[in-house]
C-alpha cells in the first residue's frame, strides 16, 4: 500500500458539523486524524454519527487511492495484449 500522509474532508460536511459544539468538533477531529493515521477508535455517542458518515468516506477515497498507486495489471481481464 502506498503511504499516505494526508485525508480529504468535503465542504457538504459543514451542514453535519454546523450542530456541533467546539468540544465535539474539537474531539471529532482528534478522532478522524486518528482514523487516517491507522488507530482504532470508538468515538463517544455525541459525535459517532458525524464521525462513521466521514470515516465511510476517509475509507471509499482510500480505496480508490490504492487503486490508482498501486494498480494491480495493465491488462483487462478477457483482454488479449499481443507484442
């Protein structure tokens, strides 16, 4: 896997986090960059919501991160390359 040294976080997000306290918003973060760092966490029930909506996100654009950096073939299965 390619090392990553960086997350997305999408604007459509601020209609999720504009209920949160600076606390919550605070500890969120802490558990997102924790998240992307590779941690397991198990975020308190005011901010689980917030943070399993992003996490399912941080993981589809790490898949697809992967996808790109580490491709598996160039060939297309049922396709025949001939040199």
């Amino acid at each position: 896997m390619a090392e990553k040294n960086s997350f997305i976080l999408y604007l459509e997000y601020a209609d999720i986090l504009q209920d949160t306290t600076d606390e919550q918003f605070g500890r969120l973060m802490r558990h997102l960059f924790a998240h992307a760092s590779g941690v397991d966490v198990c975020p308190e029930p005011d901010v689980a919501i917030a943070y399993r909506f992003i996490v399912n996100q941080m993981d589809r654009d790490a898949e697809k991160y992967d996808e790109k950096a580490n491709p598996v073939s160039f060939r297309r299965p049922g396709f025949l390359w001939i040199l």
